[in-house]
C-alpha cells in the first residue's frame, strides 16, 4: 500500500458529520406545530446547535494525512460543513462515496464546489449506476457537454466513477469494498468496507441484508469499527429500529458499534446512550448512539 494511506503517527479519523433522520432533528413537525415541550429532543436541538441532539443527514468524513474523503452529501451538507469544518480543520474534500440516491445522501452535491481545491483535477466521486441516473436528472449541468458558446459557469468539478454494487476499489490509497443492503423492499443502498485489517464497516441506509452480503460482512471479521442505522425503538420499512441494529451488532461482533440515523422518538441522546452503557456491559461490545461532529480514532490498516 502506498505511503498516502496512513502516517503512523497521524492515524485515520472518522469525523460524523451527520447521524440523523432525513428530515434532519430538531424536525420541522415538532417545531413549526403548535407542540412545545411535547418533544425534548427537538426542543433541544432547536435552543443549542452543538448540542447532540440536533442532528443533519447522516454523513462520515475520513480523515487521513491531508485527505478528506466525504461518504454522502446529502441536502444538510452546507450547514454540516459550516457547523464541523473548521472545528475538525477541513478546507477541501478530496473524494466523495455515495451510498444511494435519496435527497438525504445526495442532496447537498450542489455545494461541493465550495469545498473543491483550487486548480486541482475534477473530485472523484464514487456511486452505482442507478444513482448516478438520479444525479443527472437533479443536477443535468454537472454532467456538461460543454460547447465552445456556453457561457462559464461556477459548478462543482466532478469526475464521476461508476462502481458495481459488489466492487473491490480504492480511494486515495484506501481499499474499499461496496455491498449490497436492501432500504425498503428490494431498494438497493451500499453499504462501505474500509480498510484491509480491522476495517471500519460502514452501513447508513438498511432495513434487512441479502445473504450474501452477510457472508461478506461475515469474512471481513474482526472489524474494528461498525457504523449502523438505527432509526427508532419500533419498526420501519426501510431502516432498522435500534433493538434490530443491536442484535446485528451482537452477531457480527465488532470492536465498537455507533448507532447512526436516528429519529427524535427515540429520545434524548444522552438518556439513550445511558441505556447503551448497560448493554454493552452485558454484551461485552461497546455500543453508542454517534453525535454530529463526533470524530473517533480507527484502527484499520491497508
């Protein structure tokens, strides 16, 4: 593997940028209609915006020497970036990893050409053919046949790389693998592989796994890092409640698990996460519900 991958001393971080709903938290129907102090959650998102419970679309950033890899850019992403970059000294995106085509993960792609380095190539941007249909049609002019009369224009500079939903890549030194999840039906979101050794397994967007992809995820053992949907405490079609994401972290057993998705029913994350002390005690897994601009150490090697 070459030297971009990991400076020993540095390491790789993985910053949260976002870990909520699609609606985002504090949500629009517990704020707008006439419910005040019927939800904490949003009450309190809506007074402080670092709080834990005010959360964007959900979204992870990987930190490494001077890389800045994005996974997901949904339509939260500019006040995600106002909120967490500076904190966490990002000026520039280097590649982007799309999971699927909802406003929640794709959103957001307008304002990358903010977050671009200057002079530099085009941004890789990696996603599967079914939702690179989705960004023509939502953002025709990032996909120009440029004719010599057309007017310049300030747009985001994106080189667009098709994967196949089983693909084995790499991103600026990082290997990568692409799985299938099913999001609703047999709706097709990727879920992420990161790493080679102790690979940090990333799945945002789930309500049940082909067998398959369970063999895969199987033999990609032992992770070191999980990062689950868990949407709410009852059931859904498209993503997981958190007693289901629970139960699939005590299956696959990984170093840490982080809850990510969640909706202000579940209730208050620190209430929540006081719950998740005692059953990772019993389960002998660390498990937490994440917070947006959270940023934890990885442990995976190329």
């Amino acid at each position: 593997m070459g030297s971009e991958f990991v400076d020993e001393e540095d390491g790789i971080r993985a910053v949260f940028l976002g870990t909520g709903v699609s609606t985002g938290l504090p949500g629009m129907h517990c704020i707008v209609r006439d419910r005040e102090g019927v939800c904490k959650v949003c009450e309190e998102g809506l007074r402080d915006v670092y709080s834990p419970n005010r959360r964007g679309n959900v979204s992870l950033l990987l930190q490494y020497g001077s890389r800045n890899v994005l996974v997901d850019c949904g339509k939260t992403f500019r006040e995600t970036a106002l909120r967490w970059f500076r904190k966490h000294e990002v000026n520039a995106i280097d590649a982007v990893i799309l999971t699927h085509g909802h406003a929640d993960a794709v959103g957001g792609i307008d304002d990358l050409r903010d977050v671009q380095r200057p002079f530099s190539a085009a941004t890789p941007i990696y996603l599967n053919s079914k939702t690179k249909l989705v960004c023509e049609s939502a953002y025709p002019y990032l996909f120009p046949q440029r004719k010599a009369s057309d007017v310049p224009r300030r747009i985001a500079h994106l080189d667009w790389r098709v994967i196949s939903d089983n693909e084995v890549f790499q991103v600026h030194g990082i290997p990568v693998k692409a799985f299938p999840v099913y999001h609703g039906g047999t709706y097709i979101s990727l879920g992420f592989s990161f790493g080679k050794d102790k690979p940090l397994v990333y799945i945002s967007d789930v309500s049940s796994f082909p067998e398959e992809t369970l063999r895969t995820i199987s033999s990609l053992s032992p992770i070191s890092t999980l990062v689950i949907d868990a949407l709410n405490r009852g059931g859904h079609n498209a993503h997981l409640s958190l007693p289901e994401a629970i139960e699939f972290v005590k299956m696959i057993r990984p170093g840490k698990a982080y809850f990510v998705g969640m909706t202000c029913s579940l209730g208050l994350h620190q209430d929540v996460n006081e719950e998740l002390k005692s059953i990772s005690k019993e389960s002998g897994i660390e498990m937490e519900l994440a917070s947006d601009g959270l940023s934890v150490p990885i442990e995976m090697t190329g």
